[in-house]
C-alpha cells in the first residue's frame, strides 16, 4: 500500500487496524492487487453514485429522518469497530416506521451506492466518522435540492414506482406513515 501511496512510512497502529479490518472484511480476498486497490480507493472516496432507482427508494422525509439519526448516532460514538450496528440500526430505523431490512438497506445505499458488500460492522470503521457523515449528507442534500420529496410516478416499463414505505412505530396495519 506504500508503493501506491496509501499509507505512509513507517505504518501508523491505527493504518494496521484499519489494514486488519479490511482483510476480515473480505475474506475471500481479491483475484489481483489492483482489484484491492480499487475497493480500498472505493472506501477512500468522500462520495459514492447510487443507481438512480435505489436514490429514488431512498426519497421519503422518513427515511431522510432516519439517515439523519444515523449520522447523529455515528457523531456520538468515540469508536465505530464493535458496535452492535445490526440491533442499533434498525432500532433506529423503526424509530422512523423503517422495515429492519429497508432501513439496513437505506444505511448501506447511501455509503457505498451498492446493495451488497462487507458487513455494516466492518463498513463503519473502514469509513470512518467523516466520509459516513459526509456520503449521508451528500444523499440527503442530493434528494432536497434536486426534485425534493416529491418520487418519480413510474419505473421502468411503466410499473408504478414506490418509495420505502414507512410504517407508524408499533403499527400493526399496512397503512403509510403520516407524511408519506
């Protein structure tokens, strides 16, 4: 990672957290050294593309709320390596009437533009506290000053197309949350 000009000499402790974390991440390796220099530039980068589909799933004033509370919550949190994200997360998520699934989901979009990839408890610290917060507020500020919360009618071949649905914390019944 020297030759490359990604770490400098000698190794910081905190480079070789961050080198071990890497490999627990993805366990299966990498088939050539540039294939793992591209997900370690990935991961470097401040900002991310997300499919313009999965951007529009992601426009609802809850699940911005939520995004928001995930920032928060990252802010608040002196270390990012063992935290219990999965529980965390989604406790967060129902908060704001989000589905387990959509609101991991909606965390994982906005940081990586990717539906699958490492864990969520290797992401975090891999990323860090500032590109986290950084990748969440560049989606929400995207989704505002674009078109706002207003969604597109129709994906493609004409299907109606629908946001993240939110359900009232505690509800039981299939009815949107308020604001939908």
């Amino acid at each position: 990672m020297q030759a490359h000009r990604l770490l400098e000499d000698p190794i910081p402790a905190a480079a070789h957290r961050w080198i071990d974390t890497f490999l627990d991440a993805y366990p299966g390796g990498f088939s050539s050294v540039r294939d793992a220099l591209a997900a370690v530039a990935e991961l470097r980068d401040e900002a991310v593309t997300l499919p313009a589909l999965e951007l529009e799933r992601l426009r609802h004033r809850q699940v911005l709320f939520f995004l928001d509370a995930v920032s928060q919550y990252v802010d608040d949190q002196p270390e990012l390596r063992g935290l219990p994200l999965d529980a965390d997360l989604t406790t967060i998520g129902s908060e704001f009437g989000l589905a387990a699934a959509d609101a991991l989901g909606a965390v994982r979009m906005a940081l990586t533009g990717k539906a699958d990839g490492p864990p969520l408890e290797f992401l975090f610290p891999l990323l860090g506290h500032d590109r986290i917060m950084i990748r969440i507020g560049a989606v929400s500020s995207h989704i505002l000053h674009g078109r706002g919360l207003e969604p597109i009618k129709f994906g493609p071949g004409g299907v109606p197309f629908e946001t993240i649905q939110p359900q009232r914390p505690g509800a039981e019944t299939g009815e949107p949350h308020e604001g939908s």
